[in-house]
C-alpha cells in the first residue's frame, strides 16, 4: 500500500508527482532508500510561510545572521527552494510532535533559516520542494538537516560537532559517519573534538575568542592541559600577527648571497672578519640595486644617502 493511501487523501498527496530532485534523491541514498519508493515531489510549488514549522531535529541550536537573511530574501527573493515533508508524514513516524507543530501543514527540513529570514521579510510564501521519504524516522530527519548544514557550511561549530555525535550513535562510529557524508575520518574526529573542551573553552569558542582550528587541536588534549594549550596558541597567533604588522608596506627583500669562507691550505675554513663579511654584504647590496634602479635613480639614491 502506498503511504499516501495509508494516511489518507490529502492536497499534497492528490497534487501530481514529479521526479524527485538530485538533492531529495542524494538525502534519500544516504539515509539508504532505493530510488524506486514514491516520493511526493513538486517542482514549483509555494507554500505561505505560516504553513511551515521549522524541523525539531534540526541540529542548530540558533539560528545565526537571521536579520542578514531576510536583507538578502527581500532584495533578492529566495534562489534555493526549502525541502519539507507534509505533517501527516512527519507525525506518522513522530506522533509525539505534533505539539511542536501547531497548526503547521508542513515541517522544514533544509531551510529552517530560510523559512525564520522569510517571516522576518514579511514574505507570504515561500518555494519549497516536497519529499515526505525524508520524513522517515528522526535520524533520517537529523542526517539530511545535518547533510545540508554541512553543504552549506554555516553551521556553528558546536552544533555542527553535537550533530556528528549523534549520527556517531545511529551509524555506530566515526568511519561509518565520514564515509556517509563523504568526508575524512578526521574530520569527524577534529570536530568531535570541540565536545571535549573545558566549560570555558567552549564559551570562548562560542564568543568567537577561541578560534575553531585552535580549539579543534586543544580539544584533542586532556582538560588539565587544555588552557594552557589554548594560551600558548593564542599568544602564539598575536606574535605572528605583530610582526606581520611590523613589516613595512612595499617592502620587498633583497637577496643576499651567503658568503662563503675560504678554505686554509689544510683545508680548514678560515675565520672571515665581521668586516670582510660587511663588505661583501654591502657589494652584494649595491649588485642588486644595479639590477634594479636605472643610472638616474641611483644618482637621486646616492644623494639621499649623503643629504
């Protein structure tokens, strides 16, 4: 039996079929459904924006730079279509939802920023693509918010890292996890690592004075060591970044032959004099200066010099 004769009648599931999208159908590979189930599909269906309820497993704790969003959604409209199930596909693998729901026809499950920007603007709908497939039960839900959180790649830290450990769970290691999202075992240990930081250091990761690689690398130590890793790294980064600074605009380096000391008749090396290494620095320097300023330019650089 069909699952939408099983739910019953309804206008998304009378409305015509469409092929699934490349997306839905790459979602639907890694949670491990054939391409042959049906799936309820609209290529150019729009949806008001308060018939949508934004995904309950959806790994971001907060939705980041919504104000920005909705900037871009009111000058530019909405490019990516959202993908959503229809309630009565969501609440027959999750019943106990339906409060989170309210009143919505549809739950979000790529989009939740889109859909919370869309609101902001003041939009009346909104495209969406339909795949009541992804609806299949919460891990499903939680592997393709996190795969297109992932694509995307504007997911915080943390979240992101407390998403993997879930799917650690679902999918029994972290081998397992890389290979599903096509990334590298250390990849998902480097951000697995961020659950392992001290209190603090989280709260510094968080406020954006922690950065992520260095965190990464500090949460991989034990607790005691990991403030004064994250110090040293920190004050590591501040040194490179002064003398960074330092270095004079335009400045370009001057290529310098290292000199070479003479050999004795014994063949040891001689002893060559600060004054001989002097001189032979400075015949070096005027070498190159001959190669890169014209006759004029060093006349106007010799008068400065004697000025």
């Amino acid at each position: 039996m069909k699952k939408s004769e099983a739910l019953g009648g309804s206008a998304t599931f009378d409305a015509v079929a469409q092929p699934m999208s490349s997306r839905a159908a790459s979602f639907a590979a890694f949670a491990g459904q054939t391409s042959t189930a049906p799936a309820v599909s609209h290529s150019s269906l729009r949806v008001p924006v308060d018939k949508l309820a934004p995904n309950p497993y959806n790994p971001r704790a907060t939705l980041a730079a919504i104000e920005e969003m909705a900037d871009s959604l009111t000058s530019k409209g909405i490019i990516q279509p959202l993908t959503i199930v229809t309630r009565e596909a969501f609440l027959a693998a999750h019943p106990d939802h339906a409060q989170d729901l309210a009143s919505a026809e549809y739950v979000v499950v790529d989009g939740n920023r889109r859909l919370a920007g869309a609101k902001l603007a003041g939009l009346d709908d909104v495209p969406v693509h339909v795949d009541d497939a992804l609806a299949q039960d919460a891990d499903t839900l939680l592997e393709t918010a996190l795969i297109a959180a992932v694509q995307h790649e504007d997911l915080e830290p943390l979240d992101e890292a407390k998403a993997l450990e879930q799917l650690v769970q679902v999918h029994g290691s972290q081998r397992a996890v890389a290979r599903a999202l096509g990334k590298s075992s250390g990849w998902v240990t480097q951000r697995l690592a961020l659950l392992k930081l001290t209190p603090e250091l989280k709260q510094a990761l968080e406020d954006k004075a922690l950065p992520v690689k260095v965190a990464r690398t500090v949460g991989q130590l034990p607790e005691q060591q990991q403030q004064s890793a994250a110090d040293e790294a920190l004050a590591q980064r501040a040194k490179q970044k002064a003398a960074s600074s330092r270095k004079p605009k335009g400045a370009y380096p001057v290529s310098t032959p290292a000199t070479i000391a003479p050999q004795s008749p014994d063949g040891e090396l001689a002893t060559v004099s600060d004054e001989q290494r002097l001189d032979d620095d400075l015949a070096a320097l005027a070498a190159d200066l001959k190669r890169r300023l014209t006759p004029k330019q060093i006349e106007g650089l010799v008068e400065l010099l004697l000025d």
